[in-house]
C-alpha cells in the first residue's frame, strides 16, 4: 500500500532547499505529487509544501529520520503528515450558532474531514444540538471570578482528548494571554470584519445604520492581540440599499460560516505557515479532496 504523506518546511532562504527536498524523495523511493513554495523577500525566510507518495512503501518514521540531516543543514521547522489521518479538533462556542452548525453539517456529510473531540460552551443553548451528533458537550462556566479555573478545565480537557486545533466558532469570551501563548499556531477565530469601526452590541444594525455597502468576515489565529493575529481567510458580500438590518446579518452569518470553513481546511491540510504577524497560505491541490469548493 502506498502511503499519501505530506512534507512541511520553513526556514531562511537559502541556494539547494528545493534540490535537496526533491533529490532526497526522489532517492527515497517517492514520488511528488503536488508541490507548492513561497520565498519571502521581504522576511528573508523560505516556506514549502510537498504531496507526495511512498512507491516503495518507506514508512513515514523512516523517511523522518532520514531527513533528518538536511533539516539540520538548513536549520528548518519541519514535519512530515500522513492525508490520512483526521485532526483532533475541538470547537467552542456561545450563543450564535450559525457556525458550529455550518461545521456540523459539513462534518456530517464528510466535507470536513477532521476528528471533532467534542464541543465546549459557557451556555447550554446547543447541547442538544451537539449531542445530536453523538460528539462530547462540555459546559464550561466563565465568569470574571472563575477564569483562571474555566481555563485550567478547558487546557486539560485539550490534553485528555489530545486536541490538535481549537476552533472558536464564534465564542464569545476572551481567551488569557498565557492560554493564546500555549496554543500558539493551533486556535483560530471567526468575526465580523467591521472591526474596528463598529465595536460592541449589534455590530450589522451599526454597519446598516452607516449605509456599509460590504459585509465581510475575517478568521485568524488566535494571539494575545485581540482580534488582531495573523489573517488565514477573509471574504466579502456585496449589499445595497434595499436590504435591511435583518438581510446584513443573514449575509454576514453566510459569510462568516464559510470563511471559517475554509480556514480549517486550509490548517488541517497542512497548506498554512505562520510568518510573523502574516500568513502563508498555498492553494488547495486541484483534484484534490481539499480543493472542493466550499460554500
């Protein structure tokens, strides 16, 4: 059986990367599939993606630990994934729904293949709703007083259930600076993309008010700067004056659910890089499962 693995770079450019990468795969009895590279300028730093297929049948372990030596030499960040296997995703939420259910549903119908651990709340609006789905709801109270302990429950219900990425699928509460520096590179969040002109309650009846001709959502990984991590997604619906504050947060509640949709799959697949307060995220392969058009 051939194995579908995917081989993940990034270190500071430099001549013989590319060459090493492919010559190494090539000797190693393995064939390129897809390949995607980004060389930043500006940073001075070099990102890859490499699909690929074992024709000879080399475990991944193996092919780890021969690479080895050229990850040394370049001195990369570097991880070899089996497509196969599901990421281990936890999802929280409050009290607007539309996004989890989106994801549910895409779950559900294998449009999202990821393994979602269970649902963590501070409300009981969708218990039923996740349990429905025969997934693990847990209520985790957060008050002023209780943050600390709120998230010492969620940090070692991550660990229990070895959640890989943490999906905050419109949760309302702030996340602490030391819980945002653990889970660096594996929390994303969904908002509205009138930050920050219109803050606080009722951000579409704001932005109606205004006459806002553009409803968009943005999703990020999540940092100790709120709302403000590096970008993975964002989209945009255009509006007129016909429609009402009732029509703006319909769209934005579309928008915003496949936006964050796109981001998982974008994580998941392995396709995102974190460069510095940016991203690099490469295109989907074509043909392939993760490139299906979503929304």
């Amino acid at each position: 059986m051939r194995d579908s693995l995917v081989l993940t770079v990034a270190c500071k450019s430099a001549r013989g990367i590319v060459a090493a990468i492919s010559t190494y795969l090539a000797e190693s009895g393995c064939n390129i599939v897809d390949s995607s590279q980004f060389d930043d300028l500006d940073t001075g730093m070099f990102f890859m993606r490499v699909s690929f297929i074992s024709e000879e049948g080399t475990q991944k372990a193996a092919l780890a630990e021969g690479f080895k030596p050229f990850a040394q030499k370049f001195a990369m960040e570097w991880n070899i994934h089996d497509s196969e296997e599901r990421m281990k995703v936890l999802l929280m939420v409050s009290r607007f729904g539309h996004c989890l259910n989106d994801l549910l549903y895409r779950w559900t119908i294998g449009a999202l293949p990821i393994d979602i651990v269970g649902v963590v709340s501070n409300h009981f609006d969708y218990q039923k709703v996740v349990v429905n789905h025969d997934i693990p709801f847990h209520h985790i109270k957060v008050t002023k007083e209780n943050k600390p302990k709120a998230e010492a429950q969620l940090m070692e219900l991550v660990e229990q259930t070895g959640t890989e990425l943490i999906v905050l699928a419109r949760y309302m509460q702030v996340l602490s600076d030391q819980l945002c520096a653990k889970m660096s590179g594996r929390i994303i969040n969904i908002h509205h993309s009138f930050l920050p002109s219109f803050k606080g309650a009722n951000p579409y009846k704001q932005a109606y008010e205004r006459g806002v001709k553009l409803i968009g959502a943005t999703a990020h990984y999540v940092t100790a700067d709120l709302d403000e991590g590096p970008i993975i997604e964002q989209d945009t619906a255009r509006i007129t004056h016909a429609q009402s504050a009732d029509d703006y947060v319909s769209i934005g509640r579309d928008v915003e659910s496949q936006v964050l949709a796109r981001a998982i799959h974008a994580h998941i697949h392995h396709r995102t890089f974190i460069n510095g307060n940016r991203t690099v995220v490469f295109p989907a392969s074509p043909g392939s499962f993760a490139s299906e058009r979503m929304g």
